[in-house]
C-alpha cells in the first residue's frame, strides 16, 4: 500500500486524473450550499440571461439558473457512474469468474448469452426498455444502464480467471480441499484486484457516456435534472440557433472531463501496478 | 474457413433470435400498461379512448394466448410488417424507416472508414515517436471522451451559427426537392458535412489509442526484436508490426458499431438530419411504441450484417482463417 501511494504520487497522468476528478466531485458535493438558488428547476430568473453575479452560468430560456442544474446534473452523473458503472462492474465479475473457473456447460451457456449480447448495441437496448418506463428515476436509469454494459467486463475477466486457474498456488488450494468460492476469493480475485479496479472504472466512465445518449434521445430521468437532460433540453429549446452557449457548454464540457480524467486515472494506474510501463 | 464462419453465423443467428423475443416481450412485460399511457396521450374522450383501447389491443394482438402472439410477431416480422406508425399516422413503420436508412447510412458509413483508416494512421505515427506521443496520447484520451452530441452542438454553434458557414438543420434546404442537380448536390453535402465530422472526429480519437497501443506492443515481441538483431531495416520491422496490429482492429471495428450506432442517433438528433436518429427521438417523444420496436429491430439487424461483413473481412485478412489454421479468438 505504501508503496501504491509512493508510485501513484509519482504519476503524472495519475495526478491530473485524479485531481480533475476531484474537483468535479467536491462541485457537485458543495455546489448546491453555494448556488443561490435551491432547485434547479425553479423558474428564478429572466430568460436567456448571460452568465453574471446573480446567475453564475447565465439562465435557460425559461429563466432557470444554469449553474444551479449543472451541479445539481453532476450529482446525477457520479451517481449513475458510481451506481450503473459499479453494478455492470460487479455482474461482469460474477459472470466471469463462474464461466471462467468453473468452465464446462455452464461456461458455454454463459458466453453464449455474453457473445450475444455484445453484439446488440447496449443504446438500442438500453431504448426498447427504457422507452416502455412511465416514469424513470436516475436509480432505474443505473439499474438498467448496470443490466446492459457487463459482457465486455465478463469476458475479459473469464480469460483473466482461465489464465489463473491453472497457476500453480490455485493448484495447491485445490489439493488443500480449499471450496471453490474460497479459492475464487482467496486465491483469484486478489490477483486480479489491480483489473478489477480499472475495470470499474472504465465502466464508471462507460456508465456516465450512455446516460448522457439516454437522455438526450428524451429516454432520461423524468423528473429531476442531469447533464444529459441539460444538452437534450438546450437542443430542444434551440439554445444553438439562440447562441445561448453558457447552456450547453458546460454540461458537455464537464462530461468530456469527467470521462478523460477517468481514462487518465486508468493509464496512470495500469503504469501504476504494472511496473514494466512506468515512466522512467 | 468455412467453420469459423458457420460458428460466426450461428451466433448471429441466436442473436436476431434474443433481440427480436426482447422487441416482444418488454412492450407485455413492463411495469405499467403502454396501451393505457398511449391512449390517455392521444385521445381526450372517453368513448373515442375506448375505441383506440380496443384498436390497439387488437393491433398488438393482446386478446390472443401468449404463444400465439409470439408466433405472430415472428410472422409479422417475415413479411415486413412492423406496424402502423401513431406519429405518422397511417404510414406503415417500415415505410418511414426505409425511407430514413439512406440518411443515416451517408453519413454513418463513411465516418466509420474514414476515421478508421485515418485513426490507425495517426495512431501508427504517435508510436513511432516518442516525443510526438506524449502530447498525441492524452489528445486522443480527451477526444475519445467527448460525447458525440456534444461535439455535434459545438461544431453546429460555432461553424453553423457564429461562423454561419454551413446550415445546422435538415439533409437540405426546405426550398429544394431531391434531384441529381448540381445545386442540389452542393446543398446537401453543405448539410451533410457537419454531422459527418462530429461523427469521424470523436471516433479517431479510439483507434489512434488502440494502433498505437498495439504497435508499441507488437514492436516489444520476440518476432521484431529477432528481425532488430538480424539487422532488418526499421521500415520493414514497422510494416510488420503494423499487419500483425491491424487484425485485431478490424476485430475492433465490430465491437465499436455499437458504440458508433449511439453516437449517430445522437448526432442526428441534433442535426435534425432525417436518418434513423431523429425518427427514433420522434418515436420516443410520441409514445409511437411500433416506431420504437421497429427502429431497435433495424439497429440489430444492421450491426449483424456489419458484424458479418466485418468477419468476412478477417478472414480475407488473417492468413491463419483463410488457410484454416485456426486464430485469435475464432
């Protein structure tokens, strides 16, 4: 561990990952108490008002203040990466592990249903269930996003779990009588707790873009504010023709950076724990 | 060769199977009654409400058995009859989609290649330079992560609306009909121009991580440095390394149609531009459920076919399929 935090803190990209990432988390934890205004979708204001003193990131066509729905959309968005992304992580896991070590039948049927839906676009499944959902909260919209984006997870991992099976120390628990879930717990998965935590955080990143497609296509939370609904509703309202640019920058803009802070986060890291890609 | 492709084909074949029985099974399955929010949508009397309530249990077949109505959707679906569209009453679904593949398919088909072949160029020249690679690299994290929608906002308030250079909305100007006119040509490439780029630009950013990933890669195995210590030319190390780098790129190419296929729905949207996108956000935005079934039953079948396209094209490629010596991931 000392040595994770003596190389992490070496690590360029590490660092820049993590403190973009950061500084979006603290705005979203601390940006409600410091926004003027309580709700995001509260009509404060006059309409299509540029950014000023009063209204931080200028007002929406129907006098909502921008900054106020924009940390109030961060919230939703690191929920539904944390949420949908944590969930995709750990069916993945499961799965893969199961096919993986256990092989046989069961790792055929598995893979089957994985190959399966690989191919489907998770967006077009992720729209035939969402568009039959009366009302959606941002916890379904994680639920369903967590269903849709495991398979790529689960099969990275069963070729992971295959390739460690036949390690030598999983060998010697098997001779000890050790039980199946124990040495998958005991012996796996703590080699593979470096993939585990990339993973997630891929998925984290995965989670965060199809919400945003989710929403935009009109298929987000239906009440409640986030990022995507922020893009999807400037559309609507055409900010673009209007030049209402505080509307739609900022929301794309802090996705863009949440995602590639995250992907930054996931180099430095894999330099991290792979000492053989360390900068010199 | 032929194995790998009937394996292939089999897989694709379960899949139309799992997509099509979802297209069936959510409209009956989910929480809720469709049939009633549509009705309470579309109709304010009570009598022509119940109307439409029976008219439309009839067209989803609801009074039959189960079984029976999933057999029907299946047969339904062999003769190409997805319904009746509620948005763009009475226009059968597949008429309205029919219509709008070509729109998307103009802009989504060269986006792909191109960026493709562009990303694996660029990215095979950031590996090869060290100096150049460590401010190409975080370039191309930072335009991976752009969601499509949003660079499509930017270029169409920028290009379309600060700049005024090119039109923002539509395949082509209202005043125009479809014809082979010069004029018309011009008009609707200056409409097609900005969707294609907010397409091709995000998607270069993947491939150029996933080239240069690989040749690095390749260029550390046991093959390139036995031809280093051999004394072969760089050159031919790199073309080497590159033919091994490109195979699982194309295999790439299949994973990303997914992926590619959500960010065109997006871009159209924004676009207005009439491809599959923007009737799907109609559909969504109307409650029109046959549009919505139909659009997903379009998207599926479209990414098998390029799903299979993309394997015959591997199996050109990779002498080890062609020649039946078994490969990668077969």
């Amino acid at each position: 561990m000392k040595e994770f935090i003596y190389f992490a803190f070496k690590n360029t990209k590490f660092k820049i990952g993590l403190a973009i990432l950061l500084f979006f988390l603290i705005l979203a934890i601390i940006g409600p108490y410091v926004s003027h205004y309580k709700d995001p979708l509260e009509y404060v204001s006059m309409s299509n008002l540029p950014p000023s003193r009063e209204n931080w990131l200028g007002t929406t066509t129907f006098g909502q203040d921008v900054f106020t729905q924009f940390v109030y959309g961060l919230r939703s968005t690191f929920f539904i990466g944390l949420f949908g992304g944590g969930l995709a992580t750990i069916i993945g896991l499961l799965i893969g592990f199961i096919a993986g070590y256990k092989g046989g039948l069961l790792d055929d049927l598995l893979m089957m249903l994985t190959n399966i839906l690989i191919v489907i676009p998770t967006l077009a499944l992720l729209i035939i269930i969402a568009a039959y959902l009366p009302y959606r909260g941002i916890g379904i919209q994680s639920v369903i996003i967590g269903l849709t984006a495991w398979p790529w997870t689960a099969r990275a991992v069963r070729a992971q779990t295959l390739s460690l099976r036949s390690r030598e120390f999983v060998n010697l628990a098997k001779i000890t009588a050790l039980r199946p879930l124990k040495i998958v717990l005991e012996e796996i998965a703590p080699n593979m707790m470096s993939y585990v935590v990339m993973v997630f955080i891929l998925q984290f990143a995965g989670a965060i873009l199809a919400a945003v497609g989710l929403d935009f296509i009109g298929l987000g939370p239906t009440k409640g504010i986030s990022l995507g609904l922020m893009l999807q509703y400037s559309t609507l309202w055409n900010a673009i023709q209007l030049g209402i640019w505080w509307w739609f920058i900022p929301p794309g803009l802090a996705i863009t950076m949440i995602v590639s802070s995250l992907y930054f986060l996931n180099i430095g890291l894999d330099e991290i724990f792979n000492p053989r890609l360390r900068e010199e | 060769m032929l194995k790998y492709l009937i394996k292939k084909l089999y897989i694709y074949i379960l899949t139309f199977f799992f997509a099509v029985t979802i297209d069936w099974l959510i409209p009956r399955f989910m929480p809720g009654d469709p049939i009633g929010v549509l009705v309470s949508r579309f109709t304010g009397l009570p009598e022509s409400a119940k109307v439409m309530y029976s008219y439309l249990t009839k067209a989803f077949g609801l009074q039959l058995p189960l079984w029976k109505q999933y057999i029907n959707f299946w047969i339904a679906i062999f003769k190409g009859d997805l319904g009746i569209s509620i948005y763009l009453y009475p226009k059968p679904v597949l008429s309205i989609i029919a219509q709008s593949v070509p729109y998307t398919l103009i802009v989504l088909l060269p986006a792909i290649l191109l960026s493709w072949t562009v990303g694996n160029y660029i990215g095979a020249i950031s590996a090869r330079h060290k100096s150049l690679d460590s401010s190409m690299l975080p370039i191309f994290y930072i335009i991976t992560s752009i969601p499509y929608m949003w660079l499509g906002i930017l270029l169409a308030w920028a290009l379309g609306i600060v700049f005024g250079i090119f039109p923002i909305a539509g395949a082509y100007s209202f005043s125009m009909r479809p014809n082979w006119s010069w004029q018309f040509v011009v008009d609707f490439l200056k409409h097609w121009i900005l969707p294609f780029l907010s397409l091709f630009i995000v998607q270069i950013g993947g491939w150029a991580i996933g080239m240069r990933n690989l040749i690095i890669y390749e260029l550390e195995a046991n093959y390139s440095r036995y031809l280093e210590v051999l004394g072969a030319s760089e050159g031919l190390i790199r073309r080497y390394a590159f033919k091994n780098a490109i195979l699982p790129q194309i295999t790439g190419l299949a994973l990303q149609l997914g992926t590619i296929v959500a960010g065109s729905i997006a871009t159209e949207v924004v676009f207005a531009y009439p491809g599959m996108g923007y009737i799907l956000l109609q559909g969504i935005l109307n409650q029109d459920y046959f549009l919505v079934q139909g659009v997903f039953l379009f998207i599926i079948i479209g990414v098998l076919l390029a799903n299979f396209l993309v394997d015959i094209l591997y199996m050109i490629v990779d002498p080890r399929i062609r020649l039946g010596l078994g490969g990668e991931n077969v």
